[in-house]
C-alpha cells in the first residue's frame, strides 16, 4: 500500500507516464478500505490465530482477502488524463473495458462479460453492512455470467488517481467470510452468497490460470486504449523509498489503522 501511494505521488510531481503495478501477498493478509472500522468488520482475535495481516488501504471498498488472486495497483496524473480526454468517472469505465479486453484475450466470449452499472458512486446490490466486497457490484467493476470476477477502489486527488483491484484467479478468497466479526451463524448464509455472486477465472475458463498469463494479456490490453507503451521494470530506488518513508511514518501507526474516520460515519 505504501509502495502504491509513493508511485502515485512520483507519478503526480512529475507528470510521468502512468504506472501499472502487479503483485501478491506474503503473508497472507486482508486490506479493509480506507473508510471501514477495522474493529467492526474483521474478528482480530481469528486474524492473529491464523497468522493474518490486515492492512488498510488508502482507497476504498470492502475487506479483501488477499488468497487465490492477483492485486494491481494503477496510477496516473491529472495531466496525463487530459492527454487522454479523461475524467476520474471515465477513467474508472476505460479501466473497465481494458479489463473487459485482457478476458477476451484469454479466451472469455465477449456476450459473457459485463460492467457493473453507472451511475453517481458505486451501487451496491445487497443491504447486509457485513457482506464482503466480492459479493456486491460497483460501477464498471468486471463481471463473467453476471458473477463479479473483479473488484474494484478508487482515491482521487487533485494531481491524480490511484485504482486497487483484485482479480480472483480461484475461490480460495471465499474464506474471507470466516474472518467477519459479529457474522455470528451468518457466516455461512455469506459465504453460499459469496459463491452464488462471484466467479473466478479457473472456473471461467475451465482450467488452472497463473497470474503471470493475466498479466501477460493484461499488458496488452492496457497499451492500446491509453494510447501509452507498457515497459516492464522494476521499482526505482527513490520510489522505494519514498514507500519506506510511507511505510514507517503511515501504514505502521495506530492513527492509520484506527484512523478519527472510525468515530464518525463511513461508506461501504
């Protein structure tokens, strides 16, 4: 999180190309959304038996469970949107058909996929505050047989835009309903909706995918509608520590786990 949050803010002092950030977990962790109370939504005591990080993020959304998928990160400055002719909605729906494009490239018939409605902020299609993010839909978030396949949170500020998402490679994410606190006997009714409203790309294409085959055709999807070249490299030595920086002085203290957000009222 502190690595996504220092590109961004590289990426809005200099006006640079956008960035395009894939990755994985380990340990294995949750990330809750910036205006979630950590407390009221994940069991913490269940969290540490299992030997689970939680992390916040500084987008939103729901809890996460980082298990059996592929995280992106992606960036971009104001100036860079103009060169584009976008705004921060139409960027969200552009990032949504460039993922509506990698699943075609992987083989997914494009009458199968679908996006999530428009509409002023994200929609959400069910009314329990205890349902994960998978199970309900937001605008232009990625569906496959009108299961959501990935999830979607956005920041904006006034240099720039950050978008996390998650892509379900396998259900192993349902698990994610055993860390919800005051779920009660719920848990199960939560985790046959998780089931029954989400997909992931082994079921969809019938076979075992790896990360790296998303990543291969999600590289290419990305190069044609935002007219940038996609170059693979590696992270520069000022952005990395610019993310320790972040690290140490943000995402490790108690004030951005349990923020002043927590005693006042928040969005799911």
């Amino acid at each position: 999180m502190a690595v996504d949050e220092a590109l961004l803010l590289k990426t809005v002092q200099n006006s640079a190309p956008p960035v395009l950030r894939f990755y994985a977990w380990k340990p294995l962790t949750v990330s809750v959304g910036y205006h979630q109370k950590v407390a009221d939504r994940l069991d913490l005591a269940e969290c540490r038996r299992r030997g689970i990080d939680i992390v916040r993020r500084p987008t939103g959304g729901r809890e996460v469970l980082h298990l059996g998928e592929l995280t992106y990160a992606f960036c971009i400055s104001r100036a860079c949107l103009r060169q584009i002719e976008a705004g921060f909605r139409s960027s969200i729906q552009l990032l949504g058909r460039v993922f509506q494009r990698g699943l075609e490239l992987l083989g997914v018939s494009p009458q199968r996929i679908g996006l999530g409605r428009a509409g002023k902020g994200a929609r959400r299609n069910d009314k329990s505050p205890f349902q994960p993010c998978f199970v309900s839909m937001s605008q232009y978030e990625v569906s496959v047989d009108g299961k959501k396949l990935i999830g979607s949170a956005q920041k904006g500020t006034p240099g720039g835009f950050l978008q996390h998402g998650s892509i379900l490679l396998s259900p192993k994410g349902l698990e994610v309903v055993e860390l919800l606190n005051n779920a009660g006997e719920n848990w199960i009714a939560f985790r046959e909706a998780f089931r029954r409203k989400t997909t992931n790309l082994g079921e969809v294409l019938n076979r075992e995918i790896e990360a790296e085959d998303v990543i291969s055709v999600l590289k290419e999807a990305f190069s044609g509608p935002l007219g940038f070249e996609v170059v693979d490299s590696e992270l520069e030595p000022q952005e990395l520590s610019m993310g320790v920086q972040l690290q140490r002085g943000k995402y490790e203290s108690s004030s951005w786990y349990y923020p002043a957000v927590e005693n006042s009222r928040g969005h799911n």
